[in-house]
C-alpha cells in the first residue's frame, strides 16, 4: 500500500528549498569562478551544479517529486504525470527558492563583486556590469572569458564575442540541452522502463546528465535549462542594482525567449520523445 501523499503545502516547501539548494550550490560556483578564480575549467563548475541536484533531489524527491525546475513541472503536467492545478504553485515556490539563494549569495559575495566591478572598471547597471550580473541570470554568448579576462572591460570584445553567436543557436541550444535532460528524467523516472537505475541511483543519472550538458553548452549560453535558476536570480539582480542588465525591457526579449521559452518547450519535447521512442503507454 503507496504512503499517503503529503499535503500540498509540505510539497511546496520541499520545492521551494530544493530550487534554493541547487541555485545556492550551483551559483555559488559560479560566484567563486567569476570572482575569486577558484574553479579551474568548465568541469569544476559543471561537477558542482550536477551534485546540487542530486543532492536536491535526494533531499525533497519523496515529498514533493523534487522537480526544482518550471520546465519539468510544466512537462510532467503537459504528460499527465503531474496535476495542472499546482503547476503555479510548484513553480512559484522553485521561484522563490531560487530568489532566496541568490539574496543570500549576494551578501556573502558583496565585496568580491564591488571588487571585480572595481577591477574591470565598471559601474553597476552598465553594460559592463554584465561581468557580475552573469553570476546571477544568464546571458548568451557566456561572457565569463571577459570577466575573468586581465584589464578594465572593453565594449569592442563584448561586442566581438556577440557577433560570434546569434540568439537564434543560442534559443536551439537552450532547447535541445533541457529537451535532453528531460529525456533523462522521464527514462529514469518511468517505472516500466527496464533498463532504468535503481530508484537511488536515478538522481545521481540526472546530475551527471547536467554536468555533461553543462561541459558542452554552458560555455555557449551559461547552460540554464531552468527558468527557476535564471529568473529567479535575475529578478533579484535587478532590484539589487543591476536594472536593465539583468532584466532588460522590451526592447530585448533575448533572456524570455532563449532562459524561459526554450526550456519549456524543451522540456515538453524531451517528455513526448521519450514516450514516443518507448512505444508504451507511460500512464
């Protein structure tokens, strides 16, 4: 007999600390790579942000389904493995999971990043502070060779660096790295699959799934593949003095179409394909 599910408040709260782990542990990363040097190559990063989520996961997955991410939530709902009802919910509490570890990193970070404002003579909310924004959302192309670059930022290699790659394979890439990841979980997840780990080892699959994703496209697009992670961190960056750079207006929906749009879709696409390839009725 299945234990009764828990309440939807207690799976809101695992949720809500779940997306907060994976956003504290993930960027922080980030943070101690941009500011401090202290992760040498992609991998350390990517290592880091792959066991945040296994750790995630194995923390709230029996409460709450551990989802962490609106692009699964929105995916599971649109294949019927999760009520449409709690979709906002869910996706609101992975929001302020994410708001609350960027808040907290910010504080503890602070100084580095007046430090490294300093360093590349920048004013924050400038165009050049995209160097320090990018510890928080996402930005494409990944800026982090700038800001981790010798010498004050120079507007001629920003621009440069964009002409290198369009927001059109930036929007292909967010999509086809969440569509596999999504893959992934559905196989790992779907109890008729045979050849799926045993159900301790499925979040450990889906971490190193990210690692890798990461390792290919995070130097591309800073890797999102979860709105939760780039939105929620975003907004925070905003209000902490950023602006227009880490929530640009309406004159640029880059960061809506490439960090939001394309992972849901994704998402949604890696959940039918996996369906479709298992030839089975996932139920």
């Amino acid at each position: 007999m299945n234990p009764p599910s828990p309440p939807i408040a207690r799976k809101l709260l695992a949720e809500g600390f779940g997306t907060f782990l994976l956003v504290f542990l993930g960027c922080g990363a980030v943070h101690t790579a941009v500011l401090l040097g202290s992760q040498s190559g992609i991998w350390q990063v990517a290592i880091v942000w792959g066991l945040a989520i296994m750790l995630a996961i194995f923390c709230v997955d029996s409460i709450s389904g551990a989802h962490l991410n609106p692009a699964m939530t929105i995916s599971f709902a649109f294949w019927g493995r999760h009520p449409w009802k709690h979709v906002l919910p869910y996706v609101a509490s992975q929001l302020a999971g994410a708001i609350v570890a960027a808040s907290i990193l910010f504080f503890l970070f602070q100084g580095f990043l007046v430090a490294k404002e300093n360093e590349k003579q920048v004013t924050r909310g400038s165009e050049g502070s995209i160097v320090t924004a990018m510890c928080y959302g996402e930005y494409s192309p990944n800026p982090g060779s700038i800001a981790t670059s010798q010498g004050p930022f120079r507007q001629a290699d920003w621009d440069e660096l964009r002409s290198r790659f369009g927001q059109g394979s930036a929007f292909v890439a967010e999509f086809l790295g969440t569509m596999i990841l999504s893959m992934v979980v559905f196989a790992v997840t779907d109890s008729k699959n045979t050849a799926r780990p045993g159900a301790n080892l499925a979040p450990v699959f889906i971490g190193l799934t990210v690692s890798a994703l990461i390792s290919v496209l995070a130097p591309l697009t800073q890797a999102g593949f979860n709105p939760a992670r780039d939105f929620g961190p975003r907004v925070f960056a905003y209000f902490a003095g950023w602006g227009r750079i880490a929530l640009p207006g309406l004159d640029n929906w880059s960061w809506l179409l490439v960090y939001i749009v394309a992972p849901v879709l994704g998402a949604v696409a890696g959940g039918g394909a996996y369906r479709f390839l298992s030839f089975k009725d996932q139920g």
